[in-house]
C-alpha cells in the first residue's frame, strides 16, 4: 500500500509527459492525497499493535540482489527495497501531499517548460515520499540524492536562466553533494564492520542497525557522515550558503518545496536513524546542541538585521529550523516529540508564509522592507493570512507550532545530554523570533499607505485560507497527532537512552 502512494506520483508524472495539461497535473497531486487518505485509515486499524510493538507498520520489502533457487528468490545481501511508516512518517507525508496539491493549483506559476516542469514537480514529491517512507539506507539513500535532479532543473528553468539562477541551482547541487557523498561512505564502512564483527551478510536494513550496534569508535565515525548529510539538508549554520542563495534567486513559490519539503528529510531521516548509533549520538549530543542554539540565535538577529522580505524570510527559516537540532540533541522523548511536530508543522507553515509573501512582492514589484508599509488597508486577506503565518512561526499559543516549541523546551530542560546554558539559548531563540518578526510586520502592514496594491484572487483565497485555517486548527486539536508520534519516537529516544546509560524512562 505505501508503494501505491509513492507510485502515484510518479505515474502523474508520465501522465503529465503524455498529456502535458495543468489539470493532469492537479489530478495527480489530488489523486496522490486521496492515497494518503487510505493509508492513514489502514494505519489506524495496524498501528496500535505494529508500530507499538515493532516501530512500523503497511511494510513492503523487495529484495534487490540475488538469485533464484528452487525454493524462490534468495538474497545475497540484505539490501531492499523496503518502504514502511509510523506515526511521524505518515503525518509528515500527509503534509507533503497537500501542500503539493496547493502548489498545483497555485495560479502564480509561469511556466516555461510545461510538460517537463510539472512532471519534474510530481517526480519530485514520489522521490520525497520515497525517501520519507524508506527502512533501508541504500533505499533511502537513493531517494535522499534523487531529489536534487528535479530540483536543481526546477532551479534553472524557472529562474528565468539567469546567471544568479544557475548559481544558485550549481550552489544547491554542490552544498547537497558536499554532505551526502561523505554519509555514502560512511553507510559502506559502518555495514562492513557489521558484517564482520557479527558474521552475517552486509545489512542495510533499518532493525539490523538498531539490533547490532557498532562499536563507540565506528559509530562515531561514521555518524558524524550522517550528521553532516542532515545538516546540510536542513540547511543549518554554518552550511546554510545554499538556502541563502536560493531565497534570494528563485521564485519563492518554489523555494515552498524546499523550505517545506526537502529540508524535512534531513529532519526525519536523523530521528529515525540516530538510535542506530546510540553511544555516538549520546558523545555527540552536547556538540550538536551547542552548535544549532548558534545557529538558531545568529540566523535570528541576522533576519532583524535584513532589508528585504526575501533574507529576512531565509534567516527565519534557518533560525526555525535550529530548533529541529535542539530537539534531537536534547535526546528526551518530549524533545524528540517536539521535534517531529516542529517538522510538520514548519512545512505548513512555510508554506502559508512563503506563498504569502511572493504575492506581495509579485504585486508590489519591491522586496525592500522600507519600501512597504500599510498593504493591510487595500490587501486585508493577504494582511490577515501573513499574520496567522507569522505568529505561527514564533509560537504563539493556540497555533500549530506552540506545541512544537514547548515540547523542545521541556524536553531540553530534563535532558541528559545538554546544558541548562543550551535551553537558556533556545529560550532567547524563542523570544528572538518575535522580536525580528513584529516590527517587519508592524512596518509593511500597518505603516503609513503610500501605495494601492490588488487584493488576494478568489482561487488564491482559497488555497491560503485553507491553510491558514489548518494552522489555527492543528493549534487545538494537536493532540491525537502527537500521540502518534509519540508511540514512533518515544522508544526510538529510550533505546537511546538505554544503551547509553541505561535509563529506562
């Protein structure tokens, strides 16, 4: 069943190369969710048996190398294709899926390549649910590189083939194969000395690296491969030059897929596989919490510092972001918790605010703060939905990510691995994020009016207010999404823990 919702899109992606028509195109993505409306209700009837007891549920395992023998098709090594989810998986790819559908139907698009570019758009949500969805390294792997192809070909086309637009897309490329070809040797080396210490084929599955640790030493390094692949894709201090450059270059309508997409498969990809290295993440815990609160600080007064909506936007972004690293540093369940929901509830958020703001900057033709002031009296819709964006994205109580942060905080107070000085730092954060967020808003909102711009379109009220009412919704009812993720990430933190220190709690 997973595989069916990863297929889907890919098969709207041939659908589009056959019958290139924008309404293809919205099927799909619709098609895709409607997929994801089933599994969720098949997850709902398995989880509280298979993920509660083996961690994930709806697997789909297909060997890739081997030979067949009278008894059927024996594998060589255990590398497979093998797709399955938990609670944090399934609600990241719920996101995934609706915000592709939004993007769909998003009117501001000027497509230049049509056929190719929504098939490269659908291909690249399969590659993303591919590698959501994948338990075994060299699966996800694949899927982990393979989004840089439709992205760095969405980068060049759609930035108009200028020389920024290509430097951007080559930043992009060489920022993602800077971390991700070291992580390839690292996942090479750690499966050999598995093999060897324990005397079994090389594994590349996901419960055979949390059932046979390696050694401290080989964790380490080979972990700090992992780390490095994540950071980069989250786009973090110091390696955050590629989201830079991109906020600043490309259409931001684009950059919704990778501020809302791409970064959240570093995100999800370091909570599943950091209990494969317990003793690694433990040493390394402190340095990985030290140096995202710096991250989370610098990017926050650096966006108060900004002049134009676009930087101030990306530092936002990487400041936000930060929190993630805080989270799974912190190496506690309520952390960890808090940092699943602050994955899912960014992408939404991004989403709103990124949308948003490429509509003012489209009808105002400026991203210059101080060339913006008082749009809330001739565009109120536009007003109104970047305020709930906003004030979202520094936790406001009653909105999406308040639950993300609070948990983060928490859990990093009790943490066995940080310093009280590490959340002291995330709590400025917090308060940070308000303080380079308010003025901006104050400034180009309520200001003086000096100009008269067009109001939101119906078709864009539509798309945005959904949204925005989702962000409001979640705020209240986030509950029975976190209990799902806490029943995945809860004893991913304790196995941790234990093979730590052996703390059981």
């Amino acid at each position: 069943m997973i595989l069916w919702w990863i297929a889907s899109a890919f098969i709207g992606a041939l659908a589009v190369l056959l019958f290139p028509k924008r309404w293809v195109w919205q099927v799909a993505t619709l098609f895709s969710l409607g997929m994801g409306g089933w599994i969720l209700y098949e997850y709902l009837l398995r989880a509280p048996l298979e993920v509660t007891h083996g961690l994930s549920t709806l697997q789909f395992r297909l060997a890739w190398w081997g030979f067949p023998t009278s008894e059927g098709w024996t594998a060589r090594y255990s590398i497979q294709l093998f797709f399955a989810t938990d609670g944090t998986a399934l609600w990241l790819a719920l996101a995934v899926s609706l915000i592709c559908l939004i993007l769909s139907f998003w009117p501001g698009w000027m497509l230049s390549q049509p056929r190719l570019q929504m098939a490269a758009f659908l291909s690249l949500q399969g590659l993303t649910l591919w590698t959501i969805f994948a338990y075994d390294l060299i699966s996800f792997y694949v899927g982990f590189e393979a989004v840089l192809l439709p992205t760095y070909y969405l980068i060049l086309t759609l930035s108009g083939g200028s020389a920024e637009g290509r430097r951007t897309a080559l930043e992009f490329l060489l920022y993602t194969l800077f971390g991700s070809v070291p992580m390839l040797g690292g996942i090479l080396y750690g499966a050999s000395e598995m093999s060897r210490l324990n005397g079994f084929p090389i594994t590349m599955s996901y419960y055979d690296w949390l059932k046979y640790p390696l050694p401290t030493e080989t964790q380490v390094i080979v972990y700090l491969t992992f780390i490095l692949a994540f950071w980069v894709k989250l786009g973090l201090f110091p390696l955050h030059g590629w989201v830079l450059s991109l906020y600043k270059h490309a259409p931001l309508s684009l950059v919704v897929f990778s501020s809302a997409l791409l970064t959240k498969l570093g995100a999800i990809a370091w909570l599943r596989w950091a209990p494969a290295f317990p003793q690694a993440h433990f040493l390394l815990g402190p340095y990985i919490g030290g140096l995202s609160a710096i991250s989370l600080l610098g990017a926050g007064l650096g966006a108060y510092f900004q002049k134009d909506l676009r930087s101030w936007l990306a530092l936002g972004t990487i400041s936000h972001l930060s929190m993630i690293g805080v989270g799974v540093a912190a190496t506690s369940p309520t952390a960890g918790n808090g940092a699943a929901w602050m994955m899912i509830s960014h992408a939404l958020i991004a989403a709103l605010h990124l949308l948003v703001v490429s509509t003012l900057i489209k009808r105002s033709g400026t991203d210059v703060i101080a060339e913006l002031s008082g749009v809330a009296k001739n565009m109120p819709h536009l007003a109104a939905l970047w305020m709930i964006a906003a004030l979202a994205s520094i936790g406001l109580p009653g909105l999406i990510q308040f639950p993300a942060e609070l948990l983060i905080l928490t859990g990093t107070y009790t943490s066995y691995t940080l310093r009280r000085g590490i959340f002291i730092a995330a709590l400025i954060g917090v308060l940070v994020s308000a303080v380079y967020t308010l003025p901006v808003l104050r400034r180009v909102l309520f200001g003086p009016s000096h100009s008269s711009f067009p109001d939101l379109e119906p078709a864009e009220k539509r798309l945005l207010w959904g949204l925005g009412l989702l962000l409001i919704g979640l705020g209240f009812v986030a509950t029975p999404f976190l209990n799902e993720i806490q029943r995945s990430i809860d004893p991913l933190m304790r196995l941790i823990l234990f093979q730590s220190l052996g703390v059981q709690k």
